[in-house]
C-alpha cells in the first residue's frame, strides 16, 4: 500500500501572511528553529514561502528594511504537493530540488500540511493504514493530556555584531551534537529529528572532523532505481571533504556561502579540530 502526504504530514502549521513585515517572519522562524514558512492570504490559501536565505538575502541588500512586507522578499515559484501524494513521489522532488526542505500540502488552494525531511526520514511504525491512523491518534490525545517534552534549546540573546565581525563572533560552540562514523543512520536520524537539526559534523578521536551527515544524505530516493536502502552506517551515509571556515574568516564569508552555495550549518575547524559550527540562523 503506498504511503501518502496526509498519512505522515504536519497539520499544525506555523504560518505567516503576505502582508506582515517581514520581521514577523524572522522572529517564527527564530522561535521555532524552522528553515522556511508557508506564506498566507487572509483565506490561508498558499500564496508562496519565506526562508532564512530570503531573509539573509533581503538584509544585504536592505539593512533597514525589517518592515518591508513578506511578499516583496518571498519566493512565489514553490513546489507544493496534494494530500494524495505519494511519499515516494516528496522524497524524489525533495532529492532533485537540494534546496527544497519543506513542501507545503494543499487541498484545492488551502494549504493543510506540510511535510518536512524530518517526516520522511523519521521511523514509521509499522501496520495497515488504520492502525497508523489510531496510533496516530492516540499519540495526539496523549500529546494534549501531558506537558510537551519536546527538545527546545535555550533562548540566545540577541547579538548586535560590529561590520568587520569574524565568525568566531557568531559561532555556536557548546553543546555541540556531532556523531562518529560508526554510529548507525538510526542514531543520526533520531538526534537530526530529535534536535530539530539539519545536518551533524561527524569526528573522530580529538574531535577531528571527517565529514558531515544531512537529512539530504539519509532521504532515500525511491525512484532512483536502485533497491538498496541507506547504509547501516554514519561512515557509509556522510559526505566526506565538507566545506568549512575558520573561526578568524570574516563573518561574510560564512554569509556568502551560505546563501550563494546554499550551506545551512559550516562546521568550524582550526587545525583540523572542530571548535564550532554556524549556521544561518546565526547570522540573523
């Protein structure tokens, strides 16, 4: 039986309208740790998305512009899917559009879901359609009777940085996740859904950094041909030589990277040692 959209897909959606401004988008997506947000009209039809590049972008070029509605800095062009989907089919547009993290699920015009490379890559318990369904079900009710335990790291305070800042003066550096090579893709898959991460360093001895494990690496494309699934391993599934910057390079060289080549997290390294890492969220 084949999987759909609506089976496994987000219904409590965090939204933002086409008219607020755009530091209305920034402060969801900061709050909630996402990467992008479906963009409304007052009929919550979807009318486009917002991203941490868009933002990232909108800032270089307009500095003083946080009160420029989300529409003029959205992108319109989305790819969106129905609830009918099959699975297979958001994996595949997910592994041919590399940018692509979110798909929005729309019913008629109305957006209704959204599935993430989280959903696809989270376990799923076994069973009929009916059995997921009451399990799903019987999750969500017990979701509601306890308080939520799911993970949220501490609030930052906000940081005003100097226009010659490097990136040790934005970097994350304690409580660092990373993962060995000879952890299991389960291991890695439950702390990047858990964590609500989108990608892990992974190191050896001394902190040595040997490569890098993604969503994008453990989404397994189900029309590629191939019948094999994802390797067992962290070692087998990472991509090896990732980029990386110094904790002396300028900030705007970990900016132009990330919204140029479209990196989310650079690990940082001195002297092959991982000391950090910075993602997009920092630089907002």
């Amino acid at each position: 039986m084949v999987l759909r959209a609506r089976e496994i897909m987000s219904n409590r959606v965090v939204t933002v309208r086409a008219d607020a401004p755009v530091s209305l988008a920034e402060k969801r997506l900061a709050e909630f740790r996402f990467s992008a947000l479906p963009v409304t009209d007052d009929r919550n039809r979807l009318v486009g998305m917002i991203s941490v590049v868009d933002l990232l972008r909108h800032r270089e070029e307009n500095p003083t512009g946080s009160q420029a509605p989300v529409e003029s800095v959205m992108t319109r062009d989305i790819v969106h899917m129905s609830p009918n989907a099959g699975v297979g089919i958001i994996a595949h547009r997910m592994r041919t559009y590399g940018e692509l993290r979110v798909v929005p699920i729309v019913d008629r015009g109305v957006l209704v879901g959204v599935v993430t490379r989280s959903d696809l890559i989270r376990p799923r318990p076994t069973g009929n359609a009916v059995s997921r369904a009451v399990r799903r079900f019987v999750e969500r009710r017990s979701e509601d009777l306890r308080p939520s335990t799911t993970y949220r790291p501490p609030p930052r305070r906000p940081r005003s940085l100097p226009a010659d800042a490097t990136v040790r003066d934005a970097m994350t550096t304690a409580d660092l996740v990373t993962v060995t090579e000879e952890q299991t893709t389960e291991d890695a898959a439950a702390l990047l859904t858990g964590r609500r991460l989108t990608s892990l360093p992974v190191v050896r001895a001394g902190d040595r950094l040997v490569g890098v494990i993604s969503e994008a690496d453990l989404l397994r494309d189900p029309l590629d041909g191939r019948r094999t699934g994802r390797p067992r391993t962290v070692g087998g599934a990472m991509s090896r030589d990732p980029v990386t910057v110094g904790p002396d390079d300028e900030l705007r060289v970990a900016r132009s990277l990330m919204s140029d080549r479209g990196f989310r997290i650079l690990p940082v390294v001195q002297a092959g040692r991982l000391v950090g890492v910075i993602s997009r969220r920092d630089l907002l």
